[in-house]
C-alpha cells in the first residue's frame, strides 16, 4: 500500500515534468558532435531539444547503472560464495543428523529384550 503511494508521488510528478518539457521545448535544435567543424558539421544531429535531454537522461541513467553494477561486483562475488558455502554446511548438518538417527536407532535395538 505504502509502495503504491510512494511510487505515485515520484511517477505522475515526473511525468507532468516530462510532458512539460516536451511541450515547451519542440523546436527543432542542432547537436554538434564534430567539435572542429562547429560552422559546417559533418556529424550532428537535428531533433526536437525534448528529445535531445531525454536521450542525454537515458544515457546517463545506462552508464550508471552499468558503473554501478561493475563497482558492486566483489559484493555479489562474496554472496555466491556465502551461499555455497551455507550450501555445504547444510549439506553437512543433514548428513551428519542422518548419522544421528541411525546411531539412535541402533542403540534403541540394543537394548530391546532379545525374544
């Protein structure tokens, strides 16, 4: 319930924002990426300055993601090897309660009364 309200808060004000932003900024402008030939470039973009942002967001939020997924990655290494070594040690509990039920077992039938 909390989730759905806190995501409403953060959602529909950034989608006013966005829309915002595309309607107050669809003129069409120029992205440069020759930095020598800014008069006459040769490599550049023209679309509406909305998308241009958007796109520079988008690719903003991808280098940082992967940034953050690289600088996390000694901390998902230690958890697989947490885990597998919890594994093990299940492993090792479950065979080592299989050794104490059978050791329980044989010493019940040890002191049964031969008939």
């Amino acid at each position: 319930m909390w989730r759905k309200i806190a995501l409403g808060f953060i959602v529909v004000p950034l989608a006013v924002v966005l829309i915002a932003l595309a309607v107050a900024n669809r003129k069409p402008a120029q992205l440069t990426l020759d930095p020598f030939g800014a008069l006459d470039p040769t490599i550049g973009i023209e679309a509406p300055l909305f998308l241009l942002l958007l796109g520079a967001f988008a690719c903003g939020l991808i280098v940082g993601g992967i940034a953050t997924w690289f600088t996390q990655g000694k901390w998902r290494r230690m958890a697989r090897e947490e885990t597998r070594q919890a594994r093990d040690w299940r492993r090792q509990v479950d065979r080592l309660e299989k050794e104490l039920e059978g050791l329980d077992s044989t010493r019940v039938r040890a002191r049964l009364p031969a008939d």
